[in-house]
C-alpha cells in the first residue's frame, strides 16, 4: 500500500492497462475530506493536534467479492480508487500474483530509484567540518 500511495496516479494507471480488469464497483465512490494529524514533542511527550491534511478515499468491490481501500493524501479521488482496485485485485486468486509482478514490483522500482537519487543529489551537498588540532601538545 505504501508503494502505490507514493506512486503518481498515471504510474498506476499505465501499469493497469495491461489488465484485462474483472467487473468491479464502487462501494465507496471516491470522496476528499480532513484528517487531524496529530503530533509529540520529543517523540514520546504529550500528544497534541499539530493540523489537518486534505485525503482521498475510496472502496472498490470484485465481482468475485474480494473489497479494496484506497487512501492517499491530497484530493486525487482517482488516485484513491485505483490504490482501492490493486488492494481489491491483490487478494484475488486470479490476479493477485500478476498486480504484485507487473504493478506493484515495478513501481517499488521507481520509488527506490527516486529515492536514491535524491540521496546522492543530497549527499552532493554534505559539508564535513572538522576541527584541527595544533600540535603543540
């Protein structure tokens, strides 16, 4: 679920049209609402409401009956529904080892791609200080 929350809507798509995709439906038709984040001070202080966040969700229901969720931030309602179909298509016989291969697998690829390029663009940047000992004991 997290490699399809960070994938880009189109990324999904493109990936599912490979599919000839079961009849499916919505249970929850894609809708943007708030949720409260809530943060720590230090990590383990008190709990306090730090602010809201714009989020997509969204159900989808196989034919065969297996029930997909899809959330993500922001207020891609598409996006939602297509993470809520892989979830759903995920827990099918039928096709949960082909959208793991040629949906899921691929897209971890990019993100893990992504994200070392923004390690080593970030890294480009370290500056090492140092202190330097006299030598005069």
């Amino acid at each position: 679920m997290a490699v399809l929350a960070h994938a880009e809507a189109g990324e999904i798509a493109a990936r599912l049209r490979d599919f000839a995709l079961p009849e499916h439906q919505d249970l929850r038709a894609p809708e943007n609402g708030l949720v409260m984040l809530r943060g720590r001070v230090g990590g383990d202080g008190a709990p306090f409401n730090l602010g809201e966040a714009t989020v997509s969700r969204a159900a989808v229901k196989l034919a065969s009956g297996e029930v997909g969720f899809g959330y993500t931030l922001g207020r891609n309602s598409e996006k939602a529904r297509l993470i809520a179909l892989c979830d759903a298509l995920v827990q099918s016989r039928d096709f949960g080892g082909a959208v793991e291969r040629d949906v899921i697998a691929p897209l971890r690829e990019q993100l893990m791609i992504r994200r070392q390029q923004a390690a080593a663009e970030t890294a480009a940047t370290k500056v090492d200080f140092y202190t330097m000992v006299r030598g005069e004991g």
